[in-house]
C-alpha cells in the first residue's frame, strides 16, 4: 500500500495578541555584537521573530523582534546590560504580534548615481510615497564606478511606478530602473546587446567608410538613422554602397581598431558566471562582430554580411537587413532556443533601431542613449560603464568583485 506525499507542516502563525520586544542597537560595530546579544537573550529565553543588521562606515544599527518566553522585565534588564556594556545605544519597545504583512506589488527601485545626490534620493523617496507604495528596505549596490542604491518598495504598480520615476530620472538628472521583486528578480536571464556605440565605443560602418575616404558622409547618415529619421534598412543600403571596391582587407583592420566600452568585458563575464546567456544582435556586420563575439564567449550572435567578391566589398549586404523588427525577431528567437520567457530577456541599446528589441524584453535598457530611445525605453543608463547594467539587475559590486577572485584569473 503506497502513502502519498504530503506537504510538510507549516509553522503556525503567531498569535497577533503575543506580547513581543522590539530591540534596536546602535553604535559601532566590532566582533561578537550579535552573539553577545543574543546569549544575554538565550539566559532568560525568547523566540526570534525578526532579525535585520546593517553596518554603514563600522556604525552598526541592529533590530530584533522577539517573543519573551518568560520574565519579560529580567529579559529587557539583561538586552540593556548587554548593549551598553559594549558601548551601544539600547532602544526597547513593547507591543503586540509580529510585524505587519508585507503588501503585495512588490518592486526594486535602483537608483544610480555619479556621484548620487541627496536632492535625488529625496525625489525618488517622495514619488514612491506619492505612489502610496513604502519603502521597507535599502541596500547599497555600489559606490564605483557609480554610486548604486536599491529600495525594496511594496504597495507598487511596478508599471504605473517606472512611469513615475522615469520623469524624476529626467527632472533630477540620475538613473533610475524599476523591476518586479521576488521571484522575478531571480534566476536565469538572456541580456541581448546592441553591438555599435553600445559594447563597443565605435560605429563600424564609420570605421569602414573612412577607409574609403567617406566617413564624414557616413557619419552624418548613421546618427540621423539612429535618431529615428531615417528609415534604417534604407539608410543602410546607401551607406554600405560608399564602400564598394574597398580591399576585403580593411575587415582586419577595422576589426583591430574597435574598442569595448568600458565595463563591457566585466558585464558579459559576470552575466555568463552567474548562468545568464548572453546575445549579440546588431545593424552592423558579422565579419566584425562574430570574432569579438568568439573572444567574449558570446554563443549567440546576429548581424548583418557584407558581399565580398574577387577579394573586394561590392557595396551591398547579402541576405535579410538586421533592421528594427529584425532585432526584436532575434531577440526572441535566443529566448525560445534557451527556453526563457520573455519577462526574463534583457535588452540594451542606443539607438532608434534598438526600440522593438528593448520593447519586446521584460527590461529595455538605454544606454547613452538618443534622446527618443531614452524616452521610450523602460530604463536609461547614462554613465558610460556598460557593467552598470549588473546594479539594475540587483547584482553588488562586492558580488561581481567575489566572483572575480574566486574565478582565478583571466
């Protein structure tokens, strides 16, 4: 006779009349605060409802929630004891039950800054709560290259509240990016890149068009397509004419001129230690593109193929143009071949070309970005390291720094 599983026991709720302590310490911080604490509290007895400690430059603030178990008075003496015999401020406070529920519409707020001013954390303070969501916890991220703070809100409309704070990003002057807490927050992810002005600091087509003595013209061409007032696909076919007859050669070189974007290298490691996929799609061309791809370890890659013939470029692109639609389409195709949803996908770009990729993601990333690209993305990175992306995602910089040294050298 075979028994079917059960779940296993939950632990009752407590009971919301219990008595309870809140104990709060403040002072500086040294070896054994907490375990001297916490045996003060073991002689009497007492049940750990809550616990939270944070150290701010060696300034230790440390609360505890508990549920006496027995003299309530010879407890409360002993915490006292203990505290101020470490030099510590000792607050206590009775009351009743454990903490209030969390709400639901749970959000992180990344609020990033170079450097962070206090006028913008005070912004970004008064729209949540004009929002009617609170903040119940923050965490610093980072404070280099960029300083880096994440607020755990609930109450939130994570859409109604990236729409709020995307016009306090554009009135204080930082960056700001608002995703689902929880769950959502975790496990694996795609981050797809744009290629030109955004993993590299450069335009290869302007690399290109130089060889030819037309860079300028080129140039001009470029940022009005990237600006949205060009259609791409055009613009591209007349850009890549004003290479024809160029030596297949200069692929070499312009492929030893470009330059990764600083942070760029540390965000596609750290994306790829921690299990996350990472995609290349580009308006821009393969024979560039796929030996930086191979370098960075990068699988997925989708770019555009210029026609060589008899050892010289012919001023056309073979196959289907790597345009608008076509960069969302990979987009979603690396999605479906590593089995993610959507709500998962991470795209990054800077330019009008860009916008149906960072639609279509669950995060659309602006980076440096043109003013409509900034307007329409969810978030907009407009310091100049690529690896900032890592804070939006939640990651520290003590964590990228741990997985470097634990990875050996590179």
């Amino acid at each position: 006779m075979s028994v079917a599983a059960s779940e296993p026991p939950t632990a009752p709720l407590p009971d919301a009349e219990e008595r309870t302590l809140l104990v709060t310490l403040n002072g500086p911080d040294r070896p054994g605060v907490t375990k001297a604490l916490f045996e003060a509290a073991s002689t009497v007895g007492a049940e750990v409802l809550d616990l939270e400690q944070v150290v701010v430059r060696g300034h230790l603030a440390l609360s505890i929630l508990l549920a006496p178990r027995r003299d309530e008075n010879v407890l409360v003496d002993r915490l006292t004891r203990a505290g101020e015999g470490m030099g510590m401020r000792v607050d206590l406070e009775v009351g009743r039950g454990d903490n209030a529920p969390r709400r639901t519409g749970r959000a992180a707020v990344v609020v990033m800054g170079a450097p962070l001013e206090t006028y913008q954390v005070a912004a970004v303070a008064a729209a949540i709560a004009e929002h009617g969501a609170n903040i119940d916890r923050i965490r610093r991220l980072s404070r280099y290259p960029v300083t880096t703070v994440e607020l755990d809100v609930s109450g939130a409309d994570v859409a109604d509240l990236r729409h709020d704070l995307a016009l306090v990003s554009h009135t204080v002057g930082a960056d700001i990016a608002v995703a689902p807490a929880g769950l959502a927050r975790r496990g694996g992810r795609l981050v797809v890149m744009d290629v030109d002005s955004t993993l590299i600091q450069e335009e290869v087509i302007e690399l290109l068009a130089d060889h030819a003595g037309r860079g300028a013209e080129v140039a001009t061409v470029t940022d009005a397509a990237m600006r949205g007032e060009l259609d791409f696909a055009q613009s591209l076919h007349a850009r890549v004419e004003a290479l024809a007859g160029l030596p297949e050669s200069v692929l070499d070189d312009v492929r030893d001129a470009v330059r990764l974007t600083p942070g760029a290298r540390t965000l596609v490691r750290t994306l790829k230690r921690l299990g996350f996929t990472v995609g290349l799609v580009s308006g821009g061309f393969i024979e560039v593109i796929q030996p930086l791809a191979h370098e960075l370890g990068v699988h997925h890659v989708r770019a555009n193929r210029l026609e060589v013939v008899d050892g010289h470029l012919t001023g056309r692109v073979l196959g289907g143009i790597v345009d608008r639609e076509g960069k969302a389409a990979a987009l979603r195709e690396f999605a479906a071949l590593e089995g993610l949803p959507l709500s998962r996908t991470v795209a990054i770009g800077d330019g009008a070309n860009d916008l149906d990729m960072l639609a279509v993601a669950g995060l659309g990333v602006a980076f440096n970005a043109k003013p409509l690209v900034r307007r329409q993305a969810d978030t907009a990175l407009n310091v100049p390291y690529l690896d900032a992306v890592l804070f939006l995602l939640g990651i520290s910089r003590e964590e990228i720094e741990d997985a470097d040294a634990g990875d050996g050298p590179h």
